[in-house]
C-alpha cells in the first residue's frame, strides 16, 4: 500500500461519520395510487438501518437498506427485493441533506435524500436506454405502521 494511500484511509476512519439522524422514523407517500413506507433507524456507532415497503397495483416490494462506514466509504447500502447489496458514495452532505453515488451502477447512479420539517423526499437519478430518467418519493412523518387511506 502507498504512503498516499494509508494517509487516506486513516484519514477516512478519523473522520466523523455524518449525521444522519435527521432521516430517524417512519415515512410514508401516498401519491401515484401506491402506499411507499421507509421505516430509518437513529444512527448507532455511525450505522442506520431502514426498510421500505410498496404496495400498488402490481403488487408488493421491498427493499432493506442502510447507511454507514463500507469499504469504498460511508455509503448508502440498498438491496431491493433482497437482491446482492450496492453501494452508493456519499458525495455531499448537510444537516438535512445527503446525495449517494455508484456510476458502476445500471440505474440509478445517484440516490438523494432530503428532509424538510415534517417532509423527506427521495430522489434516484440515471440513465435507461440512453434517456435521463428519476423517480421521486415524497414523504410524510407519520406514526410507525401508519397506512394510506384507502
């Protein structure tokens, strides 16, 4: 290993992680006819766990998560449907806001979250077929098990 390259990783684990409490609870978006729920953990030794959930008209998915120290850095972790976790970077940050990147990734390649008083909204970002392409999720606080009106 390089001087250069054991300089960075000790300056990796020296610094902070950052502080994700601001994502801490239990979110919910009942627009576009589905229910989206993600349920996030308060950060503990710089580690939050979530999960989500949606339900729509063709059916139900999951996907667990989290975000924290990984190898290629603190990252958020996802693995939808329980598939093979991916990592994304985390490439800027501020008190209510963080942005996660893995241009190795098919779709998406950015993972955005941000938080607004009571309101988190989720941002993917990347390309399919050659076209820009987003989803977004507008989330609310609510109760933990809290469900859509049907």
């Amino acid at each position: 290993m390089t001087t250069a390259a054991v300089f960075a990783a000790v300056l990796m684990q020296a610094a902070p992680p950052p502080d994700m409490s601001w994502m801490a609870g239990y979110w919910l978006d009942c627009s576009n006819g589905r229910e989206v729920s993600e349920t996030w953990s308060d950060p503990r030794g710089g580690l939050s766990v979530g999960h989500g959930v949606t339900v729509a008209a063709r059916g139900v998915s999951f996907e667990v998560s989290h975000i924290g120290p990984t190898p290629q850095g603190f990252a958020y972790v996802a693995q939808p449907g329980g598939a093979p976790p991916t990592a994304f970077v985390l490439t800027d940050s501020g008190p209510t806001r963080a942005v996660f990147a893995n241009a190795e990734n098919d779709f998406p390649t950015r993972v955005t979250y941000e938080r607004d008083g009571d309101a988190l909204k989720a941002r993917i970002e990347g390309e399919i077929g050659g076209q820009a392409r987003s989803m977004e999720w507008n989330f609310r606080a609510a109760p933990l098990n809290a469900r859509c009106l049907a």
